[in-house]
C-alpha cells in the first residue's frame, strides 16, 4: 500500500476517492511519504502561508508549477487544513489569557461541553483532556473582571466546575510542526 499511497501524492495511481475507502487512518500513512520536498513546503507554509509558489519552490528545490501541484495534493490528502491571519491579541484588547479546567457538576449529564461553549467567543480552545477535568478551555478577555464574568457565565450556562489558571506570560505559542 504505501507504493501506492506515494504514486498517489506524485500523481501517478489513482483517485482520492480510492484511497479514502481505506479502513486504516491516512494522516498515518500519509506521514511516512512526505519526502523532503513536501517537508520543505509545508515548512515554508507555516512560516509564511503568503509565500508564493516561486518563493517556496526556491527552498524546496522545486519548480513553482511543481509547489503548486505538490501544495494542492497536500490539501486534498488533509495534511494542510487552513490558511489565516494569526492576530495579535493585545493589540485587539485581550490582556488576559487564561487555561479553565472545567467538570461536569453532574458526571451523568451529556458529554456536550463542545457545542455549550460555542456561543462564548473569549473561548479559543477547547480540549478534551484525560485526568481530573474533562476539558480544558485556553480563554482570552480584556481584563480580570471581564474573565470572573466569562466564568461566571460558563459555570451557568454549561453546568460545570471550573479551575482556572491565569497566563503570566508566553514565551511562544503556535510552533510549526515538524513534519
């Protein structure tokens, strides 16, 4: 298989679709036939998703059409997801970052947590975690005041415990993976 899923990404044996119906996970497999060149570009990308072709087929040794065919065979297989603007919080009025960990009050009640936070726009992350919490949310706000009423209102809203951890300061933050 992983012949074929490399003649894939060169574009020489068939579909996506073929691939797809695969009963094993393909960013597994996907992983182990990146070469070089699709590690220079996804490097590239990271470091700046405006490069053009030109620019990253100079780092990757490769011809623009090349990066262009190569960058939308990344896309389709789902190694790269997205591209966006990363804004810089402080500069749009958000000083406070905080971690919450957040429980269940009543541990039978639905798993929903996701969708009951969706509405909260100072939640920028949301992860379900193994341990004492069931999830820890990365939340932003403008000030001490404006996180006490963001818990105040998670706790009503979703129905839960939080403990909440305040952001001194951050060294880095949204590293590039190594692929």
């Amino acid at each position: 298989m992983e012949a074929y899923l490399i003649g894939y990404l060169s574009g020489k044996h068939g579909s996506r679709s073929s691939i797809r119906s695969a009963t094993w996970p393909m960013s597994s497999m996907i992983v182990g036939v990146l070469d070089e060149r699709d590690r220079a570009i996804l490097v590239a990308l990271q470091e700046d998703a405006r490069a053009t072709f030109a620019d990253i087929g100079r780092r990757a040794g490769l011809a623009a059409s090349t990066v262009h065919e190569r960058i939308r065979k990344l896309e389709q297989a789902g190694m790269i997801r997205g591209y966006r603007a990363v804004l810089d919080p402080q500069a749009l009025g958000l000083f406070v970052t905080a971690l919450v960990s957040v429980m269940p009050l009543d541990p039978r009640q639905p798993d929903d947590l996701p969708d009951r936070v969706l509405e909260f726009s100072e939640v920028e992350d949301c992860h379900s975690v193994a341990g004492d919490e069931n999830y820890i949310l990365k939340v932003r706000t403008g000030t001490t005041s404006d996180l006490e009423d963001l818990l105040r209102r998670l706790r009503e809203k979703a129905g839960v415990h939080t403990r909440t951890t305040v952001v001194l300061s951050t060294p880095f933050e949204h590293r590039p993976l190594t692929p």
